[in-house]
C-alpha cells in the first residue's frame, strides 16, 4: 500500500539501511497518517533489530524523533547515548537487514506466505523481507538491492 512520507527500507542515513523509515514511522504514527496495519510492529520487528544494535530503547528513539530532529540528528544521539558503530558493523548491519529472509528460517514460511497473501506471482524475484515491504509500498525493482548498495 502507498503511504505517503514513508521512506524505503533502503534509504541510508548515515550508511545505515532502515533508519530513515523507522524515523518515518513514527512521525506518520504521531500525525495519525499510518494507517492501523502498521501499528502492532512500531518498536518490534526491524525497528527493534536496529534499536538493539544500536543498544538503545525504542521509547528512547520516538522521544528524540517526536522533539524535532532529524533522522542524522537521531541517528548522532544514538551513536551517543548506545554505541557507536565502525564501517563493519554498519555492513554487518546493513547485510544482515537487508538478506532477512533470504535463505534463513523466513524462506520456507514467511516470504512465500506473504508473497501468496499479497497475490504475488512466485517467481523467486522476491526473497526478502526488504523486497516484500518495498513491493508492497509501490517503490520495488528488480535490482533496487544493487543500487542500494552502490
């Protein structure tokens, strides 16, 4: 589904894949336009996994998004008060969002579960998770992954 002001699962911050839409998620739930389907998963999911990583509180997060910054700024404050990461624990990071799914205890369940509930031909162009939200939000390619990584 479209959703207006939702950024992709690729888009960087600061080299950081993912951030810059958990960011948007919680401004779009703030001003009442994320729509209800989205809701059970703000603070768990991948916004967990990069709160986690990050070694920060999701609560933690949503207070300094909701107070005015913008995702560098958010992103800076958790570097601060979590932990801040090298180049290769932002690639760990970076390949371990975005491969979710792919050949791991998601692809024999979810990824074709949902690729069947979404009425999606199975063709094996979608394996991920990232490829599934980004289809699903009307930005998805075959080979958005290679330009993310470029």
């Amino acid at each position: 589904m479209k959703i207006e002001g939702i950024k992709g699962c690729y888009e960087k911050t600061r080299g950081l894949f993912y951030f810059a839409r958990m960011c948007s998620k919680i401004r779009l739930h703030a001003a009442g336009k994320l729509p209800p389907d989205y809701f059970d998963m703000l603070g768990d999911g991948f916004d967990g996994r990069t709160c986690r990583y990050l070694s920060v509180r999701y609560e933690d997060v949503k207070a300094q998004v909701l107070s005015g910054k913008t995702d560098d700024e958010v992103l800076d404050w958790c570097l601060s008060n979590g932990r801040r990461l090298t180049d290769e624990q932002v690639l760990i990071y970076n390949s371990f969002m975005s491969k979710r799914g792919w050949r791991d205890d998601e692809s024999d369940g979810y990824i074709p579960e949902t690729i069947k509930e979404y009425g999606l031909k199975d063709n094996g162009s979608l394996q991920t998770d990232f490829d599934l939200i980004e289809m699903d939000e009307g930005r998805w390619y075959p080979e958005m992954w290679r330009d993310a990584w470029k």
